[in-house]
C-alpha cells in the first residue's frame, strides 16, 4: 500500500479532508494525534513522504526546531497538503457535477 492509498482509505469523509485541509492537524486527527502513531506513519513511508513535501516545495529543514517532533511534524505536514490537494479535487468534482 502507498502513502497515497493509505491517506485515501483513512480520509473518506469530505468533511473532514475540508477541516484537515483548512485547520491542519494541530486540533487532533484521529490517527494522527500520538507521537506513536506519527513515527509508525513516517517510518512506513519516509520515502513517499519526503518526496511529497518536497514536491511541495517544503525542505527537511523546515522541520528541525524540536528533533523528537521532526517525524511527527512532518507526517502532519504531508497529511495537511494531502487534505488540502484532495479538497481542492472534491471542490472540483462538486462543481463539475453541478454544471
């Protein structure tokens, strides 16, 4: 499974990939929330996730002010973009749909 799948079977309510996308995960996303949960998240796919944020035009040393954060802060970081690249389709698709 990719990064990408794994994100797409845990956010299917559009709602919530709006909140995510908007507010970002610092209000507590529910598998996100844990450093436990984060560093599992980031060592299953550092790769992905690294290629992700920089495709984003974000680099590692955005996310060095707190070492014990750095996977926790860049997994919220890609789940934040992810959210927001997928609200932006579902906005798209509404729109189409009603045209």
């Amino acid at each position: 499974m990719t990064m990408h799948d794994a994100l797409t079977a845990r956010f299917t309510d559009a709602d919530e990939i709006k909140d995510v996308a908007m507010y970002g995960c610092s209000g507590g996303v529910s598998g996100f929330i844990y450093y436990s949960e984060t560093e599992k998240f980031f060592d299953k796919y550092e790769d992905e996730i690294c290629d992700y944020l920089s495709d984003c035009g974000m680099l590692l040393e955005d996310y060095v002010d707190v070492d014990y954060s750095l996977k926790n802060d860049m997994v919220w970081a890609v789940v934040e973009a992810w959210c927001q690249a997928q609200h932006t389709v579902n906005e798209m698709e509404t729109e189409a749909l009603a045209a």
